[in-house]
C-alpha cells in the first residue's frame, strides 16, 4: 500500500469515528449516557447558562440530582423555552434531557422533519390534544411531545432524550426512595393512628 493512500484511509477512519462519537452522544449539546453531573455543570457555565443544580427526585439530590436549565443557548435557538431539566442516574451521569418550548407549530415541524430525516418514521401515540413521537438512535429514546391544547404560546412542544441504559438503576432508586418517604411518614404519625 501506498504511503499517500495509508494517510487518507486513515484520515477517512478518523472522520468516521468522529462522526459517529459526535451524533452518538451529542444531543442539543449534552454528552446523554457519559456526561457526569460536573461536567455538564461546567459545560452550562462555560456556555453562560443559567441552572439550578438544587433539585432530585421527590427532594432526594444526592440520589437522583435534577438540574433546573433556565437559559442555554442550545435549547433558546428553537424558540422560547418553558421549561428545560436535566437528569442524573445514581452514579451521577445524565440519562434525561427534557426541553419544552412556546410554539404555534414552526417548532414542531422543525424537529419533525429534523427527525424524520435522521431517524426514520417515528412510533406516534396520544390523541386529543397530545401526541408523541417516538424515535430511536442506538441506546437513547427520542420523544417529540405535541400538545396543541390552548391558543398561540399556550401551545408547546416538547423534546426528550432518554439514555436507557439508565433506566433500571434509576427505576431502582426511585422506588428506595419511595420506600424511604413511606417508612418516613409511617414513623412520624404511626403512634397517633
């Protein structure tokens, strides 16, 4: 083999590898299944987010960390953004991204096409008011949330990234936690009743 034909199938290798690692684990700017607790908390701050790292299931932080997103770039170029949280499994990694925007629908057919494109027809459920779109990109679950209930900004959609791999250690805690909150309220009123 060539030298010159060694170092452009190298360089292809090296492409490809990147792009795979980069639409692997990069969603809206966040490494989903691998970016721990800190690092996405600097992440946010070196980008000039503003956050709330004070949150976790049912008040338990330690367990299952819960950080509130009020302002990040990322998710403010897809329009006004309601409500945006990233979660933690147990060992601190980010298994959830879940960002809901204000739209009257340019939003919603943005992604659609967007994940269409990328992913193929989604599984879709709902009715009424609200539909979901459901994709798959290797371990993560991508749902596309409609919910046309309301008038102009009342309307909004929602994106959510689920890192499954997650979801067993996560399940686990919650109900431990749920199990700790039980015997917590048994201990404080069981004499009384």
């Amino acid at each position: 083999m060539d030298f010159s034909k060694l170092i452009k199938f190298t360089a292809l290798c090296g492409v490809i590898t990147f792009t795979g690692v980069a639409s692997a684990s990069e969603y809206l700017g966040l490494n989903l299944g691998g970016g721990t607790k800190n690092s996405i908390i600097k992440k946010l701050e070196s980008s000039g987010a503003a956050y709330d790292a004070g949150y976790g299931y049912k008040g338990y932080g330690n367990d299952l960390p819960t950080v509130k997103v009020t302002s990040y770039q990322k998710f403010n170029k897809y329009g006004n953004v309601k409500s945006s949280w990233l979660k933690f499994s147990p060992d601190k990694k980010l298994y959830k991204i879940s960002v809901t925007w204000s739209d009257t629908g340019s939003t919603f057919k943005t992604f659609k096409d967007a994940l269409d494109s990328k992913y193929g027809h989604s599984k879709q459920s709902g009715r009424g008011f609200k539909k979901d779109y459901t994709y798959r990109d290797g371990k993560v679950e991508v749902v596309l949330n409609r919910n046309t209930f309301g008038f102009g900004n009342k309307q909004t959609t929602s994106l959510a990234y689920t890192y499954t791999p997650a979801l067993q250690e996560v399940r686990k805690m919650e109900r431990l936690i749920e199990d700790d909150i039980r015997k917590k309220n048994a201990s404080k009123a069981g004499s009384d009743l």
